[in-house]
C-alpha cells in the first residue's frame, strides 16, 4: 500500500488514475487513452493555440526574479518579482485584443509559468506546468497569446510549485474591458488583495486603498482574491451592487446594505459603490485589515454583517445559453478525507470520489458534450474548487435549484456539507486542471484535470523540467 | 521487556503532555500576536505562513498527535501482544483505542467545534489510561492494583 502510493519520478497526467466517461461515449480506455477515442485524430496540447499570426493589440513583456518583498513594518521576506514588483504590472486589455505575453525567468530555480485564472485561454497557453508546457528554468521564456472574449476581472499567477511561488509574489491582475469604453461608465477600481507574510495588501500596500472620487459618483471596484482562504467584504455605510463574479456580470443586481459578499480562493466579484452626494466617504472592507476608501475622508471601520450575499438567489434570472436538463455527460466530484499514504508520506488525505491522489478521475468528455458535475464535499473543509479554461453555470446547491441570476463560476467554494450541481459546455479542447485553490490542499493531492478525449501531452510532470504544477 | 512496556506507556503520559502544552503555547502567540495587531482571517488562517513564532506550536499538535502518538501506541500494543500479559494488552488496547478517538475528534471538531470539548477531556482520559498501563500493565501478581483494572484477572 506504502509503495503504491509512491508517484514515480516523471509521469505523463495522461497515465494518471483512471478514465471517467461519465456515462458518455468512449471505449473504456487503456492508460494512455488519446487514440482510437472516435473518429477525431490526435492533438498534442501544444497545437491547441490561439492560431493566428496577428500582431498583438497588447504586449507585454514579464521578467520573474528573485526578491526582497519589503513589508510595512521594516521587515522583508524572501519572494519573487515580476518586472522589479510584485504583484506584477496591472494587464488590460479590450474584448477582442490579441494579449501577448512574454514571461522571462531570470533565476528562479524551480522555474516557473504563468497561469491565466479565469480566462479561457486556448489550451496551449493555459500555462500548467507538465501538463501545457515545462516549466521555464533560469534563462528561459515563453510567449502566451490569446484572443481576449469576455470583459471582465481575472488574475495571473505561477502554476509551478504554485502554492509557494503565488504566495511569494508571482501574480497579477488583468483586467479585459468592453470592446468600447462606455460613457458614463463607474470610476474602475482594482483591489487586488494579498497575504505577503503577515501583511495583508491591497495591489501590494499595506493599509487602505483610498479612491477619491466626487460625490454621486460611482466606483467599480474589482476585488481578487489571490489567497488561499476566503475573503470578505462589507460596507460601511450605504449600499452596493454585485456587477459580477468570476468576470461574468450577473443580471438585475439589487442593492445589498446589510449583507457581506464572499469572495473565494482564486475568485473575483465586482462591486458597484456609490459615493454619497452628501459628500461623504464611504469604506469598503476587505477582511479585517483593510478596505478600499471611497472618497476623501477616512470612516471608521465597522464590524462585519451577519448577513451574506446568497449568489443562488441573488440578482434576476435569465435563459441559459444551452440546455441543462439532458447533459451528454455526468460527472461526480465527491471531496472527502482519509488515512493514507500520499507519494509514501502518511496523513490524513483529500480523497477523490474515495480514491487518493494520483488514483483519481480522468474526467473525459468530447467538443460539444453538455457536461454536468456534481460537487460534493464531505472532508471538513471548505474547498475552493477552480476549473481550468471553462465557465460552468451554477444549477443547484444541496437540492435547491438557483433562482437569481445566471451564476457563472470558475472558482466556486464548496463548504464542508455542501453539494452544488454545476454546468459547462465543453466548447474549449484540451487537457485542463480541476483542483482546489486553497493551493496547499492542490498540493495535498486536491487536484484532478478535465480531457478531452482526442487530445494528449508530450509534457510531463515531474521529469527533467522538475514540473511540479501544485 | 517489562521494562519498555513501562518505558513506552510513560512516554505516552509525556507526549499527551507535549499534546496540551503545544497548543495552549501556540494559542498564547496568537493571543498576543493578535493584541500587537496581527489579524486572524481566512485568507490567513489558511495561509501557508508562519504569522508568528508560537504558530509552531500547531504543527507540533499535529505531527505528534497523527504520527508520533499512534506510532508509540502500536509498539506498545505490539510489546504487550509480544508478552501475552493480558492486563498489559488490555491497557495497551484501551490506549490505541483513545489514541483513535482522539484523532477522530481532532478532526471531526473542523466542522463541529463543539466535539474539540471531547477532544479535550478524552486526553485526560488517554493519559490516565497510559499511567495506569505504565504503573500496572505487566503486574500480574498485584492482586491490590489488579483490582483496579477494568476486567477481571481469569487466575
Ligand atoms: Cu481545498
């Protein structure tokens, strides 16, 4: 049992735990699945590219270091730089901009990528090490293009040894605006919040973020959470509007007073906030520490709410974009907790549907499929659960169907007890992660990746690249 | 043999000690640190980050308490199987069997934070039962103590 749980030194994820049709086409594969799955010929990860040879409307060039990250209080922690700072240069880009991104690695040993968190990529530049390319070691580099689709608040960060390297520095925000600017459009605000040792930050600085802004007029405040627990925030005075989550607006929005809204591991939720036309300032609060401050003044902090945003109901309902109710493919994602061995170390382990890291489902699905997922979680902790290259619809959380608006998600907590029923079509082949974002639980063996069925890796996690994308 | 049956039960009694102290050491930092104007959040709390000195003191909790107890628990269950005393494998049993509960209730006070109430007061039962297996576990002609023990000697 000790020995088989050991994970040899390089192994391809296409080799990893066992195929998942659920309940879908497919012949009932060897390991290494990939051929004779239909009639669509392979594709190697690689060739899933944006495609084009058109010149980038943004292009940005990112050098990853070692650092100093000096915190508030003198002292100065050991992390990485990208571009001399951290969190890295503010990306943005419009709805139909080709983003170009050149990531260099000057001497980070364990190398390093760059993931782009909620935007659905072509597979190719999806950058998870072992599984989308190796990783870059010291001197290397490696170009990301992609065609930005859905206006919206996303991140960037490392996907190797990610639970370290995010923490030290490596990250980002990217913001992709309308194609247009809009007139009368709310002040745009990016609260980019992060832990750096003990110091909670908000785009790197400690303390407040002030956002002087006349009165009546209105702020639009991206808030991404970048750490591993969850994040909250309230208001002091007055009202807000949830615009959108996990860059997708939700429909009908209604003011909320009384009520704090969770944003999960990984996650993003716009606020739309008003600046009184009394004058006054409003403070926004981010966690306990900090808060983003709206107008010239400096209100004292107030507790947090009893109340919570519930997304399932929140906001107006609309059609969804297809049918739900005959998925091609149903998948169980059953999160649990047991003794055993993980790569030899004994613990108390994540387990998926029962089985332990690296035993666990290959969830296998065909372009096109309408896929449904069952996410259940019976472990004792919360789990903010992060789907690669896809946007899933929320259907139902334990039995209750969703009556708001439209709930897109591609970070989405699951509290211990709770079981969502979740939605996406497979419209974007690759092979893609579905881990958990509290990255220390990915590393404890949290993870498992959605395939589609024609498409293989030559990349390898492990091997000489030291691929480690946990 | 004798020997390390009462070695190994007396460690037991030390180690649920290391179990009390680690934690009422870890939650003192917190105090304190919390006082000098750390603050405890989600986003922190499930960091991996070492907010203040006294934070080992969890790691210890943990690592003692899933792998460290239960290892020295087996061995002296094993000891006692080894000596065919059936006092000293009752006790020994009664040990392993705690040492279970305990665990389970660590971990099952993550989600009901009244069960941690449990978690306490089985440690004081867990380190009594290990000072008992230390002081009688392999007297088999103590007739004073053995009536002590919570079955009845068959001779
Ligand atoms: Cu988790």
């Amino acid at each position: 049992m000790w020995a088989l749980s050991l994970v040899p030194a390089r192994y391809s994820a296409m080799s990893m735990g066992y195929v998942d049709l659920g309940g879908g086409p497919g012949e009932l594969a060897p390991h290494t699945h990939g051929a004779g799955y239909g009639e669509a010929p392979l594709v190697e990860v690689t060739d899933l590219t944006e495609g084009s040879s058109r010149a980038p409307d943004v292009s940005v060039t990112l050098t990853a270091a070692r650092g100093a990250i000096r915190l508030g209080d003198g002292d100065a922690i050991d992390g990485y730089t990208l571009n001399g700072g951290t969190p890295g240069p503010e990306i943005r880009a419009r709805v139909g901009d080709l983003v170009e991104v050149t990531l260099v690695n000057t001497d980070i040993d364990a190398g390093i990528t760059l993931h782009w968190h909620g935007i659905d990529v072509p597979n190719a530049a999806d950058g998870v090490a072992g599984i989308t390319q190796d990783a870059l070691a010291p001197g290397e580099s490696q170009v990301y293009r992609f065609v930005a689709k859905d206006a919206g608040t996303y991140w960037y960060h490392s996907h190797q040894v990610a639970h370290e390297q995010v923490r030290r520095g490596l990250l980002g925000a990217i913001v992709i605006e309308p194609a247009a600017a809009e007139a009368g459009a709310p002040v745009d605000v990016v609260a980019l919040a992060h832990l750096y040792g003990a110091a909670h930050t908000i785009n790197g600085a400690e303390g407040d973020l002030h956002v002087d802004i006349p009165a009546g007029a209105s702020a639009r405040v991206r808030i991404i959470n970048t750490d591993n627990g969850a994040l909250f925030a309230w208001l002091g005075s007055g009202s807000f509007r949830v615009l959108a989550v996990d860059g997708h607006d939700l429909n009908g929005p209604s003011d909320v007073s009384d009520a704090e809204v969770r944003v999960p591991a990984g996650g993003r939720v716009d606020l739309l906030i008003a600046r009184p036309a009394d004058g006054s300032s409003v403070r926004l609060h981010l966690g306990g520490p900090r808060g983003v401050v709206i107008g010239p003044a400096d209100p004292e902090p107030v507790r947090a709410p009893t109340g919570q945003v519930d997304l399932l109901s929140y906001g107006e309902p609309a059609p969804a974009p297809f049918d739900a109710t005959a998925p091609d493919r149903r998948f169980d994602y059953v999160i649990g907790r047991r003794w055993g061995f993980l790569d030899g170390r004994p613990g108390a382990w994540w387990t998926i549907n029962g089985h332990l890291y690296p035993d666990v489902p290959m969830f296998t699905v065909e372009e096109g499929d309408v896929v449904m997922m069952r996410l259940a979680n019976h472990s004792g902790q919360a789990h903010p659960m992060h789907l690669h290259g896809h946007h899933a619809l929320v259907l139902s959380r334990d039995g209750v169907p969703s009556t708001g608006s439209p709930w897109w998600v591609d970070s989405l907590e699951v509290l211990d007890g709770e079981e969502y029923e979740i939605a996406f079509v497979a419209d974007n082949p690759g092979i893609w992660m579905d881990h958990c974002h509290n990255l220390p639980h990915a590393q404890e063996g949290l993870v498992a990746h959605l395939a589609y069925a024609n498409v293989t890796t030559p990349f390898l996690l492990g091997g000489d690249a030291k691929n480690e994308p946990e | 043999m004798r020997t390390t049956y009462k070695v190994l039960a007396y460690t037991i009694c030390v180690l649920v000690g290391v179990q009390a102290a680690s934690h009422a050491w870890a939650s003192a930092g917190l105090g304190s640190w919390v006082e000098g104007g750390g603050v405890l959040d989600s986003t922190a709390f499930e960091s991996d980050e070492s907010l203040f000195p006294e934070m080992a003191g969890f790691g210890i909790h943990a690592m003692n308490g899933m792998m460290i107890i239960p290892f020295v628990s087996l061995i002296l269950l094993v000891i006692a199987l080894i000596s065919r005393t059936r006092k000293a494998m009752q006790w020994a049993g009664l040990v392993l069997l705690l040492v279970g509960v305990q665990i389970f209730l660590g971990f099952a006070s993550f989600g009901v934070a009244a069960l941690a109430i449990l978690h306490g007061l089985n440690a004081l039962a867990l380190f009594t039962c290990a000072l008992t297996a230390g002081r009688i576990g392999m007297r088999v002609d103590a007739p004073a103590v053995a009536a002590a023990a919570p079955a009845v000697e068959g001779s």
